[in-house]
C-alpha cells in the first residue's frame, strides 16, 4: 500500500479502498482530457496509478480503463458543458468530477479537500514540465490548485452557481 495512500485515508477519514478508488477517478478524469504520451509518462511518474486507475474502474468511479479513451460521465458531463470557458469550464468539470466522486461515497466537502491533495501529489511525482503540460490541458486542475488549498475547489464549484 502506497504511503500516499495511507496519509490521504488517514487525513480525510476515509478507507484506504475509497482513497485508491477515489485516487483513480481524478486520475481518470484526466485521462480523458491530455495526449496519451503525457498521460503515459504521468502513469509512469506516479507509483500505483495504474492500480488505481484500475479500481476506479471496477468501482464505477470512471468510465474509462487505462488505454481504453473512454470518456466515462465525466466525459458526458465535460461534454454537455463545453462551451464554457476558462474558469468556467473547469468549475463544470470540477463539479462533473465531484458527482463521480460522491458515487464512490466520497460527499462534496471530502473532495473539496481530496482532489487538491491528490493533484499537489501527482505534481510532486510528475514534475513541473509534465504537470504544467496536464494544467494546460485540464481546467479542472487550474481550477483546483487556484489558491493551493482546499477552498479553490469550493471557490470553483461555487462559480456553478
């Protein structure tokens, strides 16, 4: 079990299941939005992403299976809302990503302080070259590492409405 693993469970009250799984849907997420090198290196750079990629996968949590470029619902949801842009279109993305999270049991309020844990961590594995390539490509992450805590994503999620 990945140490990461271990401390996001711990930190957020949560499984160590739910936080792979729940791991694997941002990862997931992304998937669907950058070249498959980047995503590739990505899996690479990262200890046990393709595991939880995987359990995501099993779990429901994403649509799309490592390789596989299934959109999943947050390609639906991505889909439907593409005309936003900027801020905008990652907040929708933000939000498409917490509804796929809350279908794993994670709540709104355990997201909002997950998915910027787990993107702070896919940055220290992946390197600024890699990562800035995946900001540039996902609003969702720019959206989220906004402010670099939590509330970003409240913030983001809050310009839904």
């Amino acid at each position: 079990m990945s140490e990461f693993i271990q401390q996001l469970a711990s930190q957020l009250g949560i499984g160590t299941e739910q936080a792979e799984t729940a791991t694997g849907t941002v990862l997931g997420a992304i998937q669907d939005k950058i070249p498959g090198q980047d995503f590739d290196a990505l899996l690479k750079a990262v200890p046990g992403g393709s595991g939880w990629l995987q359990a995501a996968a099993r779990a429901g949590g994403s649509g799309a299976a490592p390789g596989s470029g299934a959109g999943g619902l947050l390609g639906a949801a991505a889909g439907m809302l593409g005309n936003l842009g900027g801020v905008g279109k990652g907040a929708a993305e933000l939000g498409g990503l917490v509804s796929l999270l809350d279908k794993i049991g994670i709540d709104a309020g355990t997201a909002a302080k997950l998915v910027p844990m787990v993107l702070s961590f896919l940055k220290s594995q992946a390197g600024d070259s890699l990562f800035q390539r995946v900001a540039s490509s996902v609003p969702f992450v720019g959206a989220a590492l906004e402010t670099g805590e939590p509330a970003g994503v409240a913030g983001a999620l809050g310009k839904l409405f």
